[in-house]
C-alpha cells in the first residue's frame, strides 16, 4: 500500500509539473504575440491596397486593371489576405479585367468588428458592402477555401449584382450536419476561455515559426513554401490585437453549427449564373469528392481539376490556376439572371447593428 501511495504521488507530482510547464509554454507564446502585435493597420498594410468606408467597417482592399473593365472580385480562404491573389490580379488586369481583392476580416488589414460578429452573413454582407462602395455591378465573384462560404452568402443575399461565380477548393461544409465530432466536445471547453484559446493561437496560427510548417500541409506542390509565401502570410501578424481576433473568429467557426445539404441544396441548385468549380486533384482539406458533388448540385457548373495541385491553386500552381480562370471568363456567355429565392434587396433586409 505504501509502494502505491508513492507511486500515485508520483504520477501526480509529474502530472502537476507538465501543466505547468504546458501553461508556462503558452504564456511565453501569448506574450510574444503581443510583444510582435504593435502596429496600426494602416502601418502595416502593403502600399498597393487602399482602405473604403465599407458599412460600419473600413476594409483594405486591392484594386487593379481598368475602371472600365469586367470585375472579378476575390474572396481568400482563413488565414490567407488579398495578397494571395496578386499573381493573378497581374494576370487578368494585363487582359483587360478589373480586379478587386478584399481582405476578410478579422484577416489582413481590414478593420475588425467591435461584434466580433464573423458569421457567414455578418461577412457575406461586408463583401456587399465592398461592391456598394466601390459601385460594382455585373461581379464575377471568386471565393476561396473557407472564404466561398461568405462569398456564396453575398450570392443569395443580392444575386442580381454577379454574374458569374468561381468556387476555389469551396470549404463550404453542405455535408457535415449530424456528424459528431469527439474532438468538438473538447474544444467547447478550450475556446470558451479566452486566455487559453488565445494562447493556443499564439502557439500556433499566428506564430511565424509554425508559417511554413502549416502552409506546406495544405499544399501539393511544396515548391510553393517559398521564404516570399511565408513571409506574405506572416506580414498581418504584426496588427494590434490580430491573436485575440483570430481566436474571436475561431471559436464560433468550430462550435457552429454546419450547414445541411438538405437546407442549403435548394439555394445552390436556383443559381443561375455561369459557375466554375476549380480544384486541386491532390487536396486534403476539401477532397476532391466535395467538388464534384459541388458541381453536380449547381445547374450547368463547370468543372476543372487540376493534377498535382491541393488547397491553395493561386499559389502553389499559378500558370494552370489563371488558364482555368481566363477560359472560363472568355468563353462563358452571361445572361441577365432571376434572384435565387433568397436574394432580397439591400433595403428590405435589415441590417445588423
């Protein structure tokens, strides 16, 4: 009895010692996070992109090409801001289009909601506020990864304003309803603290060390974890109070809700509007499946996949990503198209305070 008594005071000393050591260790990493998050957005952010009043919120966006042009609008994924889209942008202001990436906040340098409301609609109708300001009609709307979920927001909330829609390896989560994750339950707890959740960020999101380490994990071709992409991710981590909105972001974006095909179908199966559903054939995050279902649910979409490619096409495979974009620009024919069933005019709807 006295060996076992030992023993379990034992476990216990040692089970003691590494909470400690794990809170200490996120402690260092919270403090290094607000020792590197000092400066003012408009300090921070790329000379290129220019701030608009935007709603309630200023948002950084980056505009190339004629006035005149067709406008594509780009949507980035988590994590990822407006210059992920820069070869691109390049690419089709050459041709004659005008581009516009915003940045979708709490990501980037646009202003974050004192809310923190980040919900698919609150940010489906920052992207709409975005056209307004920027008086953009006639949009091919390009939304990326988890960003198409508030891209395809914009979509049923003011259909009429776009013309065409792209979906870039869609996180749009149509399938995920009733599925119950263990690992969830967990999490409740975790981001329900906000200390604790934003150390975890700190110890991994938005520490630079981790940049290359994450980004190589969700593309195929590993030649795109260049020093250049991972400084380009890493450029935002120097915004005042970017871990703490992050985690603000993460927590509703993990206890949520997923969206059941069986509501959603019906608003994806009225669109009406020319689609390209453009994939990665080697994606791990959005398997390849989901797109191809995607492209089934959504009336005449187009499909392109792309080989040896995964969740980041932009980047890690540019030429084959902006010939797949041009075509289906140049050669779809755009018709003027009815509302989904849920599109309701700007005024009707109100608005969030």
């Amino acid at each position: 009895m006295r060996r076992l008594g030992t023993l379990e005071r034992k476990i216990t000393r040692i089970a003691a010692i590494a909470v400690a050591l794990v809170i200490v260790t996120l402690g260092w990493f919270r403090f290094a996070a607000a020792d590197r998050e000092t400066l003012k957005r408009s300090l921070a952010c790329p000379l290129n992109g220019r701030f608009v009043q935007a709603g309630d919120l200023q948002m950084f966006v980056q505009e190339d090409g004629p006035p005149e042009g067709r406008t594509v609008l780009f949507v980035h994924g988590t994590g990822a801001w407006s210059q992920i889209w820069r070869r691109t942008m390049d690419t089709l202001a050459a041709s004659g289009f005008h581009v516009v990436a915003v940045d979708m906040p709490p990501f980037g340098f646009s202003e974050r909601p004192e809310n923190a409301d980040y919900s698919d609609e609150a940010q489906g109708r920052r992207i709409l506020d975005v056209a307004e300001a920027l008086h953009l009609t006639g949009i091919t709307l390009v939304g990326h990864s988890f960003g198409a979920r508030p891209a395809m927001e914009a979509y049923f909330l003011d259909s009429l304003r776009f013309s065409r829609l792209v979906l870039v390896d869609a996180a749009l989560g149509l399938d995920e309803m009733g599925k119950v994750r263990p690992q969830r339950l967990m999490l409740r707890t975790v981001l329900a603290i906000a200390p604790l959740r934003n150390a975890l960020v700190a110890a991994t999101l938005t520490n630079p060390a981790l940049t290359g380490r994450l980004l190589r994990r969700l593309v195929s071709n590993r030649a795109a974890v260049t020093p250049e992409n991972i400084a380009m991710f890493q450029r935002q981590f120097t915004v005042e109070r970017t871990t703490a909105s992050f985690g603000a972001w993460l927590r509703p974006f993990l206890l949520n809700h997923e969206r059941s095909m069986v509501v959603m179908s019906p608003l994806y199966e009225s669109i009406g509007v020319p689609t390209l559903i453009l994939w990665g054939e080697s994606d791990a995050v959005t398997p390849i499946a989901q797109g191809r279902e995607l492209a089934k649910l959504i009336p005449g979409a187009t499909m392109v996949e792309l080989p040896d490619v995964g969740h980041i096409p932009a980047i890690e495979a540019p030429d084959k990503f902006d010939a797949a974009l041009m075509t289906f620009l140049t050669t779809t024919q755009v018709a003027s198209a009815a509302p989904v069933v849920r599109a309701a005019s700007r005024a009707q709807k109100k608005r969030r305070p």
